[in-house]
C-alpha cells in the first residue's frame, strides 16, 4: 500500500468514492434549484424545505398507508410537486414581474413556515426509516466497505441528472422551455401555453428536490431541519458552477462533494467551510460561475 | 354621599386594603424556563422543560405556602450571545428569581456568569459540561441533572470494563464535544483501556461516512460519539449502513436521549449502550409524570432533562418557602444545598458544596425490536452507579468553592 502525502492510498480513494456519493446529492438539488433559475428566473429559498418534505413523505407513506421505498421513489416526488405547482400558481406567478429578490424572500418566509409546522408536529428529534430490504448489506471493494445503498443513490442520481439534462437541451420539450425563457411573447404567438408550461417546470423542480428527500431518508436524519442544514452548500453550488446551467450544477455537484470528501481526511474541521472558500475564489475570477454563459 | 355610596366606598376600601396585605404576605417568585424551543435540542428540553416546570408547581401548591409563582420561557437559540442577553433582561426587567434549564454548554456557561453578577438562581438541567461544578462552578447556580463526567464515567467505565479496551472518537467541534472527549478518554485510559485516535466535526454535521472510515480503519473496539441530538443520530444510521457493527465494532453513545433513540429506531439503535438519571418507565412515579407531562406533549416521551427541571424546581420552591424569600439568590442556594432533596422522580438525593446535584446513574441498553412491548419501551437497566460513584469526585473538580 502506498501513500499520498501521509494519507494511506486507501483511505483516499475511499474518501473519494464517498465524496461522489455526497455529490450525487448536491448535484440533484442543484439541478432542480438550476432548472428553477434557469427557467423562471426564481431564486427557490424553500427547495431545502421541499427535500426535507420529500423525506417525511417518504416516512408518512409509510407509516400511514403502508407504501414501501419503491413506490415513495415515484409517488412522493409527485405530491411534493403537486404542492410546488399550487404555490406557482398561487404566489409565485404574481412575482413573475417583479425583481427576483421578491421570490427569493417569498421562498426564503415559505421555507421557515413549512420548517415551523413540521417541527410543532413531528419534533425536532427526527423519525426513524430504514433502508430498503433488497438494498441492505454491502461489498468490500478492498480498499472500503461499499453500502449497496449508497451505490444505488449513485447510479440513480447519474441517470436522474442525465435525463433531465437530455430533456431540456436536446429534446423539443426543452427546446420551447428555452425558447419561453428568452422571449414568451413570440413562443405565446406560436400557440404554447407558457405559463402552464412555467408551472409545470416548477412542479418538476420541487419534485427534484422531493427525491433527493426520498432518496436520503434512509441515510440521514429525517427532520425537519434537515434541509436548512443543506440548501446553503447547494446553493454554494450553483453559484460555483454558474447560475441556470443545467451541466453546470451537475458537474460542479459531484466535484464539489469529491473536494468535501477529501478536505474531510486531511482537515476534518474545514470541511463546511470548504465549498465557501471555493466560491469566493470563484467569484473572484469569474462572476459568472464556472459554467455560467457570462452575466 | 347616600348611606349605600358611602357603604360601598366602605367595602371597596376594605377589600382593597386586604387584597394589598394579601400581595405583602405573598413571596412572589418567577421562574423562567431557558431552553432551545426551535432547534436540534427542542426536543430533549424545549416546551418540554416548560411543561415539568408547570407540573412542579402544580406539584408544589404555592397557595398552600402563601407564594405565588409564575413560569415563564423564551428561546436561546443555542447562541451564548441570545442566552445571556434573554438571562439580563429577565433579571433587570422582568424581575426573574431563578432560570432553569438551559440545554446547549456554551449558552449554560454564559448564564452561569449572570447569574453570578446578578445574584440571582440558576438551575442547569439541560447544559452537560462537568466545568460548570469545576473551574466554573458559582455559589449561584446547581448543575441538576447529569454532566459530562458522569456519562464519560457510565457509559465509558462499564464498556471498558467488558472488554471495550481500544476507543476512537468521533466529536463535535465545540465546548461540550471536547469536554465529552477529555473526560471519556481519561476514563479509558485510567481503567487499563487506549485511545486509538480522533476526529472532530462540525457541529449539525449530516453526512459522517468519511469520519466512520476514519473509524472503521483504526480498528478500534470501541467508537466513542462525543456528540449529540441529531449528530449521533446520523452517525449511528449512517454507522450501521457501513457495516460497522456487523464488522465486530461498537458505538458507544456518550450522550443519548430516549428521543434520540426514537428518532433511529429500535432497529438501528438495539445493543446501544448508554447512560442517564432518569428513564420515564423506572417507577409507578415516573410513569404517572409522564402520563401527566404527555397532557401538554402527547405522544411524546420526557428525557432526564425534563424531569431534572421538575426535580430542581420542586426543591427550589422548598428552599424559598423555607427562607420566607427568593430576593437573595445566594442565600437561596445555600438553603437547598443545606436542605436534603426529596421529590418522587429523584427519590432522596443532596446537593454539594461545588454545586452538584447528586443522585444514581444508570446504565441502559437499548432493547431490540422483539423485546419493546409498547411505544416507549425502550431500555432495559444493566447496571445502577450508586449516588457515590456517578459523579466526579469533589476534590477533582477544582472548583473554588471547595476548600482546600
């Protein structure tokens, strides 16, 4: 076994396979934060608090009626996104003229009420979920112990950020999206309802944000202030890989967790503080994010 | 004036002298419940503590004494800052007597020094670090409950002493972490056991599966959690997901509630050892207090920090019915330190010289899925560290107080 600057070679390449791991969930909040901007132009404060509705959806499911994993995976995100198009529909759409500050700061107070409720509910101590009997056990890649969870939320995440990548920049769909986004009166003039359109995307975005819930109930404590412990890294995140772009969020994602991961072996106490540092000097040299299309 | 006006003026005249002879011969005391009402430690203390607090004098029957007592409660946020600030504006405006709780070290030792400088009462229930009977320790204040030597003696000692002999921690990065470690590892190392290595997080940390890497690669029999609430509960989900309890490992919770217990499941938590004062379901008395504090919490159960507050308010109340006055907070302390304690949570108990509150410890494992009968029933008793034993000896602790 070899070393790298002190760090025996093993640790190391475990600390970066969990660091992906990590990533995996910055990159799917980002990217629904992403989509949120990029199409609406809303700053979405209350995205923690629609993961953290996503995990005790997944807990209520379950406890209530009886509905596993598998079908939350799938059912949840579509709840949660049923509350995002109402709060488009109810609020947002009023702001939609306004400078983006007003949403920023409506979302900001949604997110602080939807974390109050849920706290005078369910405490803030947290509710048990365990993971999923098919995915429970791991391997031993040699260097560390695998979780088959973990590799699941991996895989699902890749394939989750990839489609969605897909559906916006290479599909007809996301062609109108974009188009709706650069100018709506012409694509209105072209027959295609965009405000339903914007509604949908939305919807979609909060959806996101729901699975990831989902997919971390297992793993991390289902609270209700789980999501305030999360959003402001993420929102390092877009920043970092420039606000609005899809790829983006993704990529700057999954490096962002690697560089947590291994900041994690060789200065543990730095670790939340790390990703800040980065963006400083990201927007030091450039203001438009790494991805950004310039401001 | 008619004869009936000048009979009415009369009466309402007298009425109004007895009322203010009444308000004289009244000791009219206020208690202000301190705590974390809105974040990771609500649960432990928060409307919980608030609601003990009630029940003690209920309990108490201040009418029955010629008191009056009022209970009321704010946020500290966990922030020493905020604590310290609420604590001032109590004691100089509000006209407070005794501040109880106070969950979160930092914040406890802010209010500790308050309390000192405004010579009022202080009755830690929620706070842990075992400086507040040492280095800290103030003629004003009673630290009730538990502290971070007496877990680090309980949990520590008992695991050691089963074969538990190499330790690694995993520890939040602020005052009480580091006191939780210092005092663990000198517990280890003093029964024959070694510190194989630590590591520090930050505090509300979510993802800990680099920092149980760290661990699982030591080797070390045992993982030491010197951390708490939400952080321990994501450590041991997280732990238990690696395989390292599958793998021979162990956690050794150093600071666990029952709601922190609830909050993993009994599932993930079975085989946890761990140490506290006080469990709801011990005794018919604790049972029927919890019975009565679920009237203001339902479906919720009181951790030891609750109960400490009905304890310590319980005994207060005693001391201040003795003296006739809460106007003098040193005088007050000294009375409950004179006074043996006697309340049906705690049973019989006294209060030391330094401050500290003395009474059995137990340690508790975590029952498995099979073995809880009902909501709630999760522990079962290993072993009872008498009264003697349970907290750090008074000559250890350095605190001025004690005489030399």
């Amino acid at each position: 076994m070899f070393e790298i600057f002190g760090i025996p070679s093993q640790a190391l390449f475990g600390q970066l396979l969990l660091g992906l791991i990590n990533g995996s969930f910055y990159a799917l909040l980002s990217l629904g934060l992403a989509v949120i901007f990029g199409m609406l132009n809303i700053i979405n404060f209350a995205h923690g608090a629609q993961y953290m509705m996503g995990a005790f959806a997944a807990y209520l499911l379950l406890q209530h009626l009886g509905i596993g994993y598998w079908e939350a995976l799938v059912v949840a995100p579509i709840m949660i996104g049923a509350t995002g198009v109402l709060i488009e529909r109810l609020l947002l759409q009023h702001l939609r003229k306004l400078d983006p500050l007003y949403g920023l700061l409506l979302t900001f107070g949604l997110a602080l009420v939807i974390e109050g409720l849920f706290r005078n509910y369910y405490g803030s101590s947290g509710l048990p979920y365990q993971v999923p009997e098919a995915l429970q056990g791991g391997s031993n890649l040699g260097f560390m112990f695998l979780p088959n969870y973990r590799a699941w939320v991996i895989v699902l995440s890749l394939a989750v950020c990839f489609a969605t990548w897909f559906a916006i920049e290479r599909t007809r769909l996301g062609s109108y999206l974009r188009a709706a986004t650069e100018n709506p009166v012409l694509v209105r003039a072209f027959g295609i309802n965009v405000p339903r359109m914007v509604t949908l995307t939305y919807g979609f975005g909060v959806g996101l944000a729901a699975l990831a819930g989902v997919m971390a109930a297992p793993i991390y404590n289902v609270s209700p202030q789980m999501g305030s412990d999360l959003i402001i890294v993420v929102f390092a995140v877009v920043v970092i890989g420039g606000m609005g772009s899809i790829m983006g969020a993704i990529l700057t994602g999954f490096a962002l967790g690697v560089v947590e991961g291994l900041t994690k072996v060789f200065y543990p106490e730095a670790s939340n503080t790390v990703i800040f540092v980065i963006m400083a000097i990201v927007l030091l040299i450039r203001p438009a994010g790494l991805f950004g299309r310039g401001a | 004036m008619t004869l009936t006006g000048r009979l009415v003026f009369a009466v309402a005249a007298l009425v109004c002298a007895v009322a203010s002879a009444q308000a004289q011969d009244d000791v009219v005391v206020k208690i202000g419940v301190l705590s974390d009402m809105s974040s990771l430690y609500s649960d432990i203390g928060g409307a919980g503590s608030v609601a003990a607090a009630k029940l003690a004098v209920e309990d108490f029957n201040p009418a029955a004494h010629g008191m009056k007592v009022e209970v009321i409660s704010a946020d500290h946020q966990n922030k020493p800052d905020v604590g310290a600030s609420i604590a001032r504006q109590w004691y100089d405006v509000d006209h407070v007597d005794v501040i109880v709780d106070v969950p979160t070290s930092s914040v406890g030792l802010a209010v500790n020094e308050v309390t000192r400088e405004k010579n009022k009462v202080f009755l830690v229930s929620g706070a842990a670090s075992s400086d507040l009977t040492g280095p800290k320790c103030s003629p004003n204040t009673i630290h009730w409950t538990y502290d971070t030597w007496m877990l680090a003696n309980g949990t520590g000692k008992a695991l050691v002493k089963t074969g538990g002999d190499t330790w690694f921690f995993i520890t939040a990065d602020y005052a009480f972490g580091q006191a939780l470690e210092r005092d663990t590892s000198a517990v280890v190392v003093a029964n024959g056991g070694k510190v194989l290595g630590s590591v520090r997080h930050p505090l509300n940390n979510s993802d800990f599966s680099s920092f149980l890497l760290q661990a699982q690669t030591s080797k070390a029999k045992i993982i030491g959690l010197a951390n708490a609430g939400g952080d321990t509960v994501n450590a041991i989900k997280q732990g238990s997901e690696f395989g390292i309890t599958a793998g021979g490992q162990h956690f050794a919770g150093l600071l666990v509630f029952v709601n922190d217990v609830q909050a993993l499941g009994l599932k993930t938590a079975q085989g946890l050892v761990l140490t506290e004062t006080w469990y709801w379901d011990m005794t018919e008395a604790n049972r029927a207090f919890t019975k009565r504090w679920q009237v203001a919490r339902p479906g919720k159960f009181p951790s030891m920090v609750p109960a400490g507050v009905y304890s310590s308010v319980i005994h207060y109340l005693k001391a201040v019915a003795a003296l006739k006055s809460s106007s003098d907070g040193r005088a007050v302390i000294a009375k409950m330190k004179e006074m043996p304690t006697e309340d049906p949570l705690f049973g019989k108990g006294s209060i030391r010289a330094d401050g500290r509150k003395i009474h059995d410890a137990f340690l508790f494992e975590v029952k498995k899925p099979e073995e809880s009968k009902y909501p709630g029933d999760d522990y079962k008793l290993r072993a009872t560290i008498p009264a003697a034993e349970a907290f750090r000896p008074l000559k250890d602790g350095n605190c001025p107080l004690v005489g030399g």
